[in-house]
C-alpha cells in the first residue's frame, strides 16, 4: 500500500509564520489509502446497480431497505448526471484555447462568471504536488488519471441547502440526494467555467468534485476560502462546513489568494460538539500526530462503515454551531468568531442556548434511531439479483 509521509514545508506563496505553519499541520484528515480501496469496489457496484435499475420497469423495481424506488430512483439519477458531467470534463476541449492578445485580469472575470453559475465560495493558488493522488491510484470512475499539466487552481465552491442540513434530516436518503446534488450541480457549473476560462484563450482542465486527481478542500484552505474543522471539513465564514468544493486548473495568469485564520482553530477546540456527537468516535478530540504531521485527523474506517449503513450521516456537518441558514443572527455571529476569542466564546453559550438540540440530534442517546439502511450498492444488487431471479 502507498505510504505517504506529508511533509513540513513552505506554502507556496506565503511567508511560513507560526500561524501558516499551524494551518498546513491542518490539512489532510483523512487516510486516502483506504479511501481509495473502499471506493473503488462502490463503484464497481454502482455500475451494476445501474445497469440492473435501466433494465427494470419502474413500476417492478422493489423497495431497498426502507428506501422506495421513489427516492432511490431520483438518486441514482442524479448519479448518472454527475458521471455524465465527468465524462465531458475528461473529453479533449474542443476548441483549444488560442494565446490571449492581451491580458485580463483573470480572478475578477473568473469570479463574476463563478457566481453567474450558482457558485458561492472563489480562491486562487498554485497546486500543491503533495496534494496530487499518485498516478497508480486510478480509482474514480470513470474518470482516468491524468498528469495535471497547470500549476495554478481556482478552488471553487457550492453552498448546500441548509433546510436539508438541518438536525432533522440526518443520517438518511435526504442529505444523501442534497450532497449528490450540489456534486451535480458544481460540476455542471465547473464545465461552463473551464469553457470560460479557454474563451479567454488560456488553458484550463475542470475537475469534478465527485472525482478528481488531488485535495480540492485543502487547496480551499491554501486559497484562503475557509480553514480545517475539527470534523475534518473546511468552514467557511459563510456557510461554515456546508458547501462542496471542486476545481479547475490552469495556466491563466491568476492573483493568489492568502490563507486566512477565521478563528476555527479556537473555535473548534472551545466546541468539540462535532466530536461528542459522532455516533462512531470517528473524530478525535484534539489533534494527533500522524505520519509526521500534527492535525485534525479522522478515522475513516469507522466513519466510513456507519455512512454506508445509515445511507449516509453527516451530523459532524449538522451540529456544527456554524452551520446555519443565512439570517441577520448568523452574519453577525460568523463576522464576530472570525474576530475575537471572547465572542467565540459567547456564540457557543448563545448557540447551546437557543440552537443545539443536542438530545435530538446524536443517536447515541437512543432517542433517534438511525434510518433503517442501506440503500448501499451492495443491498441494492442483492436485493434487485433477488428479484430478478424471481421473474426469471
Ligand atoms: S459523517 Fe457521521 S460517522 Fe462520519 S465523522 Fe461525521 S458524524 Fe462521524
Ligand atoms: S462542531 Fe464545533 S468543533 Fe466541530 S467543526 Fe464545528 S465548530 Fe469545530
């Protein structure tokens, strides 16, 4: 297996500083390897469950679990559009960029056309070589690996419904579809961008967020869009750790974007409410030392097994004090955490007091059962196999 040692190094761009050093030892929560080998065998199934669900009448497909063909239909849909979506961003560009006659400034056009396509968070930076998936790890379907041939990154991304996102709906099929979704949706937005950018006659490569060849959140955090959570996620002041990100690479002359301390650091370590809440321990209350680097760091293999088998989680994300709809209270209270340690603590007493329902929410209290599961690749095939042998 590949084992890769991240390094301490300079950020390409930035004066190392105690606090740039202390958000690259952020950076990278999670143990790719295995995420690459339990990945790869989803999306072996996935390829079978669609063939099997084309192939069946709707009116004959059965319910999965306590998933009926009504919500599971739409989601493999959605799934279908997101592959499509990286299927055109893998082809050739058409019409190769031609040299630009004059140049233009690349981030204020790049931004306007972001926003003109749905997209809420922009960044800029230069790509990271540690942050770039090994050639042998060709995992994502169907997207082939590619060497990336640019070396600067627009980090790009997409807010995500906070009605879904609310302590209601999780784990279940609903945050599931709104994450599956905001991929479909960001990487629709993604396609229109990298033609924008080669009408501007520069060379650009989209890359999908539900597939992709390196760590589009850190390059998030490297462009100064949010910073690391103790959930593994990047908040952001907006949306806190609810959004999606995807990216594009080229060769057009981009601004950087520095890296910004939004406070999550104190934050996190003042609210730990990510880590108490998560129904498998998957989050560590402080940082450890991995492979070399300090830093948040979660266990995927845990986390992992329980979102496959409550067809998905995310209350890491659904707790989180920062994630809220966009209201006078939250504008307030984002500006305020950004800026002072006593008011991150006075948002915590306020959130606690008014917003967290904590007995609600966390299913280790047994008062909320996690959905009856899964509506994973695996149950569909047996249960579909099944049911065709039946008819057979
Ligand atoms: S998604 Fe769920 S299981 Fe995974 S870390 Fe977050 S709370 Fe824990
Ligand atoms: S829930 Fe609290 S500890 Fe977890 S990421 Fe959000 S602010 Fe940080």
């Amino acid at each position: 297996m590949h084992q890769k040692k991240m390094p301490i190094r300079d950020l390409a761009g930035c004066t190392i500083n105690d606090y740039e050093q202390k958000l690259y030892d952020q950076l990278l929560p999670y143990d790719w390897d295995d995420i690459y080998l339990s990945f790869k065998e989803e999306m072996l199934m996935f390829q079978n469950v669609v063939h099997l669900i084309k192939n069946t009448p709707e009116d004959r497909l059965p319910a999965i679990g306590n998933c009926e063909p009504g919500q599971y239909v739409p989601l493999m849909k959605t799934l279908e559009r997101i592959y499509d979506s990286i299927k055109r961003l893998e082809a050739p560009a058409e019409h190769p960029a031609q040299p630009p006659e004059e140049k233009v400034p690349v981030n204020v056009k790049v931004k306007a056309c972001a926003q003109s396509q749905g997209i809420h968070l922009t960044g800029f930076t230069t790509l990271e070589p540690s942050w770039v998936f090994p050639a042998s790890d060709n995992w994502t379907f169907p997207q082939t690996h590619q060497p990336i041939g640019y070396t600067n990154v627009i980090a790009l991304g997409m807010e995500m419904n906070p009605a879904v996102f609310s302590s209601n709906h999780s784990p279940g099929v609903e945050t599931l579809f709104e994450a599956l979704l905001t991929y479909a949706k960001l990487g629709e937005a993604v396609e229109k961008i990298t033609g924008f950018i080669r009408e501007l006659g520069y060379q650009a490569r989209g890359h999908h967020p539900y597939a992709g060849d390196f760590l589009y959140s850190a390059h998030a955090v490297k462009a100064g869009v949010g910073q690391l959570g103790a959930n593994g996620l990047v908040l952001t002041q907006k949306y806190g750790p609810r959004q999606r990100f995807a990216a594009i690479t080229t060769d057009a002359p981009i601004t950087v974007t520095k890296p910004r301390n939004l406070g999550v650091n104190d934050l996190c370590y003042k609210c730990m409410r990510c880590v108490t809440t998560c129904p498998t321990g998957a989050l560590s209350p402080g940082k450890v030392n991995w492979r070399g680097t300090v830093k948040w760091k979660l266990n995927h293999k845990r986390c992992w097994k329980y979102f496959i088998a409550n067809n998905g989680c995310g209350l890491c994300l659904i707790v989180c004090p920062w994630n809220k709809e966009d209201s006078w209270y939250h504008r307030l209270a984002a500006t305020g955490v950004t800026r002072s340690g006593l008011f991150r603590r006075m948002i915590l007493t306020i959130d606690n007091l008014f917003y967290w329902r904590g007995a609600a929410t966390n299913p280790r209290n047994g008062t909320v059962k996690p959905q009856e599961g899964p509506v994973s690749f695996a149950a569909m095939l047996e249960i579909m196999g099944k049911e065709n042998q039946k008819e057979t």
